[in-house]
C-alpha cells in the first residue's frame, strides 16, 4: 500500500515556495524522493528553504506577475531534472482591499498570481506529462472558493475562479493521465493569515467554526498532498478538497 503514495523520483516545482504552505508543500515533495524545483520571487527565502529541504532541490527566483517571462520562467524550472510531472501552484497574494476601495492595478495582480500562472504554467508542462501519460496538477483553492469575506472581493474571485479552472483542465487533460486537483486549506499560521492569527479573538472565532475545533497546523497538509501528488489519486481528478477541519461543512 505505501507504494500508492510514493512520489520518489518524481520531478516536482512548487511555486510560492519560499514561505508558508508553498514551502510547506515543497520540503514534504523532497522528503518523499521527488526531485523539487521551487519557485518564488525572494531568491534569499527560495535558498534557505533548499538548506532546509536539502537534496535534489533547485531553485529559480521568479516573478511570476510578469506574464511575458511565463515561457522563460517554465525552461528554467525544466532545466535543473527536466519538465515536472507534479506541479503544485502554491504562490499567491491577498490584497484585502474591500469592494469600494479594489484598484485595478490590485484586481489585475491578484487574478494574474492566482488564476493567470496556475493555468499558463500548466498548460506549459502539459506536452511533456502527456508524452509520459502521467501528470499532477494541484492548485490551491481557498475558503473563499465558498465563502465571502470582508475584503475578499478580488481574492475571493480568484479563487472561485481556481475550482472551476482546476475542473475544466481535469476535463481538458485527465483523459491523457494528468489529473487537476485543488486544495482548499482552512486557516493556518502563514504570511497571508499574519493577520488572522496576530487577533488572538478572531483566531479563535475561527477555531471554533471548525468540526474538529482548531486551526490548521502545517503539517495538516502533508498527507492531502501526497496524496494528490501520487498514483493514490490516480482516479481522483476536478476535486477541491478542502483541508480545513471541517470548517465549510459547519
């Protein structure tokens, strides 16, 4: 059975790697055996993470923002192990700006981070998986992909929109071994929730409207991830998965 979860030898990139569920996500990919590319803009945060994730690991210093440097950004991440066959789109931004106050210079950043890249990239690295007949593709959901918050008008947007994109790749590409999933995490202690959690109440309130009654620890993570990385998912494809403790059951 543990062979169902091995992802040893895989090649794996993982954006948003230098922090929080990114960095999460791409040190657990590493300690499984995947050779791991991870991808941020910080180059300083992207190499400590390496110390940390140590071997078979590259990094490539990227601002994914810049469309037009999407197919530059795509052969640097190929160059180090070749084209990825586990892609988990992990990077992301919240403006927190509320609905009278969204620019269109925060609206356009958001949608470009969060539902722009995770699309491109993956389209990028569709030929090489579908040559292999065997592909992940995990992007990250959000509460928000259900619920409406309080100045979550663009993020929460965005990531609506990442379910329905995370369902039509899985219709556009399954059929040649590449399966779409999404994750859609709850609240854990990250740069984007250093809000959330610096508010001892609100941190609570949120424990509370959980089954399970408290926050997501990052190594909650470890095991969905995994899990849709391997061929334990092979007949699991256009799913959001929520890891939230039961939060949006409630």
């Amino acid at each position: 059975m543990n062979g169902l979860f091995d992802v040893s030898g895989k090649v794996a990139c993982v954006t948003g790697a230098s922090s929080g569920l990114g960095r999460r996500a791409a040190t657990v990919l590493a300690q499984a055996g995947a050779r791991v590319v991870g991808v941020a803009r910080r180059a300083a945060d992207l190499e400590a993470w390496r110390a940390e994730a140590g071997t078979d690991t590259a990094c490539v210093s990227a601002d994914l923002s810049d469309r037009a440097q999407l197919s530059e950004v795509a052969a640097q991440i190929a160059a180090p192990f070749g084209p990825p066959q586990i892609l988990v789109h992990a990077a992301g931004i919240n403006t927190r700006q509320v609905a009278d106050a969204v620019t269109p210079e925060g609206w356009d950043i958001t949608m470009t981070l969060n539902l722009t890249v995770p699309f491109f990239l993956s389209q990028a690295f569709v030929p090489a998986m579908r040559d292999q007949g065997w592909g992940r593709i995990i992007t990250f959901a959000s509460l928000q992909s259900e619920r409406a918050f309080p100045g979550g008008i663009a993020y929460g947007a965005s990531k609506g929109g990442i379910s329905q994109l995370t369902r039509a790749m899985a219709e556009a590409w399954s059929s040649d071994g590449i399966n779409a999933n999404a994750i859609g995490p709850g609240f854990f202690p990250t740069e984007l929730t250093a809000a959330v959690f610096g508010d001892e109440d609100r941190a609570a309130r949120n424990a509370a409207q959980t089954c399970i009654g408290r926050n997501g620890n990052l190594d909650d993570i470890d095991g969905p991830l995994l899990f849709l990385s391997s061929d334990a998912s092979r007949f699991v494809t256009g799913q959001v998965l929520m890891v939230d403790g039961g939060f949006t059951a409630k």
